[in-house]
C-alpha cells in the first residue's frame, strides 16, 4: 500500500508548500490517522522542514520527504489541465476530445481541456465554441491566426488562473495519443520530475513518414543539446508536462513553433526554490506514440519553421 501527500497536505501540516511527502506502508502499516500523526511528528521534529527518511517501526511506516509530488491521497484532488492549441483542425477536433475523455485520469487527478482557437477559418471555432458549455472544458478565442506559440501563451494563462497544478501540452489533431497521457504525467506525479517531455524516437509506435523531416528533428535536437548540456532526443515532440511552479515562470515570447526550443532552452536554465537556496529543474523524457500527418492530410509545420527553430535555439540559450 502506498499513500502520497502532496504540496496542499505539506502546507496543512506545517504551513510549508515547498514540502511534499511520500509515504510508504511496511509490515501493514497502519491507517490514514496513524500516517498523519506519524507525519506531523516528523515534519514537527528537530531539523524539520526538508529532504529525509523518517520511519516508525512500531505503526509500520516509511515517510520519505521529496520536494514535488502531486499525487494526493490525503489533499484535495491535483488538477491537471490539457492545454489544446487548434487551427483549423475540424475533421480531428471533436474525435480528438472523444479520445482524451475516454482515458481516465491517474487517481486523485482532476482534468479539465483548455482548449485554444487560434483563428480557424474552417468551423472550428464554432465546434470550440459549442465545447465551451462542458463543465470540464475552458474555451480561449483568437480573433487571428497567430501561431501555435500565441495559443500556448493564451492556454498557459488560462490554465494557471484556474488554478492548474500541472500542464500538458496536447495538439489538436490525431497525431498524439491521449492514453500516452499517464506515462507523462507518472514522473511528476511520483514526484521525480517538474517538466516531462515525449520522445518519438525511443522505443513506441509510430507511423513511418518523411525521412527528411527525421533529421531535420535530430540535427535540431542536437543543436539544442549542445547549448542546454542536456541530452533529450526529441525536443520537436508536442508532448510536454510542467508542475505549476514551472509553468508560471516560463514567459512565451514566440508566436509560432519557435516555442517548442525556446520551451526547452528556458526550463534548462530555470531554478526553482529549495531548501537551502535554489536548484535546477528536474526534466525527465518518456516514449510516446505517435501517428503522423502527411502534408494532404493537413500537416503544417514546414521547412521555414526548420531554419526558425534553429535561430530560437541561438536566440534562447545564447542571445538571452
């Protein structure tokens, strides 16, 4: 049995919020009320708040003290919301949602859609509208197109005045998979990560397309690499996850796919606060499906935005 506080219960037992606290059942451990008391104690004792191990052999517990866990079995519900930038994508959008609600949320999640029209000139804005009633769905309207970046800046917005505890990026089309959703979210939910990004190219399924565009994907990545001392493999993936204290501090300047290096460039120089002072953000990457679109079937993103992301890469980690 595993039980997982996260950042509400720390700021209700010790009024800290940067504590968040894992706590593990041995030898068949004892109740929700035994766990409690066993961490109020800790949390209360010498040297307390921070990192450790605390256990209590006689009620059968190991609490372990993290820095960031959103799951919550104790707290209120984390909140996660999808943020879902759309332009003209009328065939997908509506399968797209059917899809997302299909799959469940990991337990103690709540999920609510943010969904961005970005100045559809097909319909879509109308099917957007008409989603808008759902009690679960948060509508923003661009009068203009203006670029999938300006509607991630719009739903970012959107989502944290919401009150969202956690991010995720997913397009509004058919090519990325709502039931990768979990495998994004478990490493922040368990409390190893504050920024999750998908990999295409390690290890899922995915539709054989355009070899060109592959390298293209890799000579990015690498030049990413090199100037963050990272090492992803697929900083192009729409797929990206951030914890609250990211999202609210990555400030999107640029309009089009420009945003995916500048993202990327900027969550590699973040730190976040930490006991004894600061530290770098935690980024994990985890294989996700993927079933691309060829240019007929409405692809967008073309070589211009290639040599573009090239500059953001430059701009964002060297020009900043």
């Amino acid at each position: 049995m595993v039980g997982r506080l996260g950042d509400g219960a720390g700021r209700r037992l010790n009024g800290k919020c940067r504590l968040s606290v894992v706590a593990v059942a041995r030898d068949g451990g004892s109740g929700g009320v035994g766990l409690v008391a066993v961490l109020q104690t800790y949390l209360r004792g010498p040297g307390a708040p921070g990192r450790g191990v605390a256990r209590d052999d006689d009620m059968g517990w190991m609490v372990v003290v993290r820095e960031t866990c959103y799951l919550c079995a104790v707290a209120a519900a984390v909140k996660l919301h999808v943020v879902i930038p759309v332009y003209n994508e009328q065939p997908t959008l509506l399968e797209l949602v059917r899809r997302v609600r299909e799959v469940k949320p990991p337990k103690g999640v709540t999920r609510r859609l943010v969904i961005i029209d970005d100045g559809s000139s097909d319909g879509t804005a109308s099917i957007v509208r008409s989603l808008g009633d759902r009690p679960d769905v948060l509508v923003v309207l661009h009068e203009r197109n203006r670029g999938k970046g300006a509607a991630l800046r719009s739903g970012f917005k959107a989502a944290l005045d919401d009150g969202a505890d956690i991010v995720l990026i997913q397009d509004g089309d058919l090519e990325y998979w709502p039931e990768d959703h979990a495998a994004m979210l478990a490493p922040i939910l368990d409390g190893r990560a504050d920024v999750v990004i998908g990999t295409r190219f390690k290890g899922r399924t995915h539709r054989v397309l355009y070899y060109w565009h592959s390298v293209a994907n890799i000579g990015i990545t690498q030049l990413s690499n090199m100037l963050t001392n990272l090492n992803l493999s697929d900083i192009e993936c729409c797929f990206k996850a951030f914890t609250r204290e990211v999202a609210q501090r990555l400030e999107i300047r640029e309009d089009r796919f420009g945003v995916e290096p500048e993202l990327i460039a900027k969550v590699a120089r973040m730190r976040l606060e930490s006991e004894g002072g600061s530290r770098p953000v935690r980024i994990f990457e985890t294989p996700i499906s993927y079933a691309g679109r060829t240019y007929a079937e409405g692809k967008k993103i073309g070589w211009r935005d290639g040599v573009w992301a090239v500059w953001c890469i430059i701009r964002y980690n060297l020009l900043r």
